[in-house]
C-alpha cells in the first residue's frame, strides 16, 4: 500500500534503457516535471565500453560529459536533449540555475582542472536542447569554476571560484536588461569580514543578504558554524554565527562538494537552506542538515541519512518540495567510486492532490503509454496529464 514519507530517502530507478552514466562534477536542477542534469566528468569509462565506444562526441570530450540529460519524475525516464555540439568544452564544476525553460550555465572548467576556465554565459533552452551565448560587455570576471549562482530580478551573481591555483570569494552580477557585467564586491583582505577565497561552496538568499554555505580550497574546508553573509544593500560582508541543533548542540562539520537546496515554508515564512554530503577532504560525509535563516539555527535530519556517504554530486528541489540527489562520488566499505543513482526525499508537506498524483504513479506504472484524453476522461487533472513525458 502507497503511504506518504516525508523525511524519508528513497532512490529512483530508470525505466529507460537509456540513460547517463555515473559522473561527478555536474549540475542538476529541478522544475515541476522533470530533472536536469548538465556536464560532468568520470575517466573510469572504459574505451571498448559499449554504449560510449561508437559516441563520436564523447571520444572528443572525454572524461567529460558534453551533453544535458532530462529525468521525468512521473515516469522515471531519462533522455539526452539533442545539440551537444554546441556545449562548450568546461563541463565540469560550472553554476547552473534553471529560468523558466532555460538553463543558465555559468563558469566550468576543462580537463585538466584549471587548465581551462570558461567566463561566456550560456543559456540552453531544455524543450529542444538549442545552446546560445548571452552576449555580454563590461567587467567580466575571470575565468573560473565551482562558483555559485544566484539570480534575484535582474541581476545574476556569480559568488567565487578558482582558476585551479587562486581561490576568491568575489561577487559580480550580469544585468540580462543590459547585457552588463560589473563587480559587486572584490576582496582585498583589508576588511577582516571577508570571507577567505572558495570553490564548490553554495548559496542561501533571504531577499537582502547572501549566505555562503561551506565551500573550500584543494586542502581544506570551510566552517559551517559562522557563515560568511554579503548584504546587497549595503554591499558589506559580516559573519553570521549559527547556533547548533537543539537537541544535542551540534553543528555540520566543515565542508566542501557538498549538497544545498533551499525553500520556504509557506506557513511560518521562515526560509530554510538544507545540506547533504560533502567532504573535508579526509572524511565523506552521508548526513543532512537545515539551516533556519531567520534564527540562524542548525537542524540535523536524521532520518534523511544518505543511503551512502557522497561528494561532487548534485542537489535540486522542486516547486512542490521535494529535493533530489544525482550522482557523485559514493563511498563504501571504503572504495570510492562514482554512481549514477537518484535519490529524492520530500523535505515539506505538499498538497494532497500532488500526494494523490504519486499514489496513482505507484499503482499505475504505464500510465505513460496512455493517450491523454484517456486519462482526461478518468478524471486526472490537466496540469498532472502534462507531467508525463514518454521515453523516445
């Protein structure tokens, strides 16, 4: 029997014979109806592997992924979005947020890391795979990866990154009315309140301040017990100390590679920022957190554990509230190695029609292969029809 388990991993299978293979390095993110995935990087495929040996593209940009893959989450079905060949060739630790039905791709870096970095902003229309450069003038930041994004009406920030031999914690922004770059803030270190210099850190936003959330160099990483925080207005850093969980007084342990979705619930209008996995570069890390943004307080999750500990994967929350996990470097019984799995918990109590939709998934597996007047004609509602999207 179909029950309803917020705070409760689960791992989605393919129905596809089709579909990506285990990667680290790349991006996800979610709409209402399916999940993107954008690049990554995995050198253990074998040249004589079958599925990739006849994969023109693939043998030019090995070991890393040029390519955008969709997962529909009524139907468990992957498919690769056509126009690779317009991808850009850093596909590993870029920023990626989704617009509508755009991907905005920002930053990356090639094979071997750092030796090149990507500045050109891309957007990628995820209905029919097309691949443009946003023009752009003005003060362009360098070329980097592991940065972080954040859009906030018209603005894109971009939060630091690395060439591979520099780490920053500088903000710029893209103005996409004006097709203008310009710095935000460059740290200099004569403010004690910057933040020291980052990569594959993540971001919170309360509408006024940033929050950087971990993040780390080649040899360490970042507490989690003081956050540092950029205030828009005021265009000033500070320190935001976090108080631990309740129950036990604990805080996350430093990291970086790790995880960060974020939402608000509607009732309380309290915004939370949730984190999963991650390394400090010794220890991998399977646990998952929240961050209360207004009281700046720490929540462990204890029933979100990861099935295993992970690192370089991916996070992404959907509008109804459910977070997402794509592969990764997993850990177990001690061998690292990289895996292709989806993992989807529901971090919020949605509406009831949205449980019902999952209850008729569970039960009714090939509703895909149903026309849609059928389903009109049983009673599904519109909006739930147009979520299934078949396997071609």
């Amino acid at each position: 029997m179909y029950m309803f388990k917020p705070f409760v991993i689960v791992r989605h299978r393919s129905r596809c014979l089709e579909r990506p293979k285990a990667r680290s390095g790349h991006r996800i993110v979610c709409d209402h109806k399916n999940l993107y995935s954008y690049g990554g990087f995995n050198p253990c495929i074998a040249d004589y592997d079958r599925d990739m040996r006849n994969d023109r593209i693939w043998l030019a940009s090995k070991p890393l992924f040029k390519e955008i893959w969709k997962f529909n989450l009524a139907t468990n079905q992957w498919k690769r979005l056509p126009g690779r060949e317009n991808l850009p060739d850093e596909l590993a630790s870029n920023a990626v947020i989704l617009k509508g039905n755009a991907l905005i791709v920002y930053g990356g870096t090639g094979v071997p890391f750092g030796d090149s970095c990507n500045n050109q902003l891309y957007v990628c229309n995820v209905d029919d795979g097309k691949t443009t450069i946003v023009p752009a003038k003005g003060d362009m930041p360098k070329p980097q990866y592991g940065q972080a994004l954040l859009f906030h009406e018209p603005y894109l920030y971009t939060v630091g990154g690395t060439t591979g031999r520099e780490y920053t914690c500088d903000i710029h922004r893209f103005n996409f009315k004006t097709g203008l770059w310009e710095k935000v803030y460059i740290c200099t270190g004569k403010d004690l309140s910057e933040p020291m210099g980052r990569y594959r850190h993540e971001l919170g936003f309360d509408g006024k301040n940033i929050y950087v959330i971990g993040g780390g160099t080649g040899s360490e990483a970042f507490s989690l017990a003081e956050i540092p925080t950029f205030n828009l207005e005021k265009r000033k850093w500070t320190i935001s100390s976090t108080q631990g969980d309740s129950e036990d007084n604990t805080i996350p342990a430093p990291r970086r590679c790790h995880g960060v979705v974020q939402y608000t619930d509607e009732k309380t209008d309290v915004t939370y920022v949730v984190i999963s996995g991650g390394t400090n570069g010794t220890f991998v890390f399977s646990d998952v957190w929240r961050l209360d943004l207004n009281e700046m307080q720490w929540t462990c999750l204890r029933k979100c554990k990861l099935p295993r500990p992970l690192f370089f994967h991916s996070a992404a929350l959907t509008p109804q509230g459910r977070m997402y996990t794509f592969g990764g470097v997993s850990m177990q019984r001690d061998k690292a190695a990289r895996t292709d799995a989806i993992y989807a918990v529901w971090l919020t109590i949605p509406k009831l029609s949205e449980i019902c939709w999952l209850a008729l998934n569970y039960y009714i597996s090939d509703l895909r292969k149903r026309s849609p007047d059928k389903l009109l004609h049983i009673g599904i509602p519109l909006k739930f029809v147009r979520r299934l999207d078949p396997c071609i």
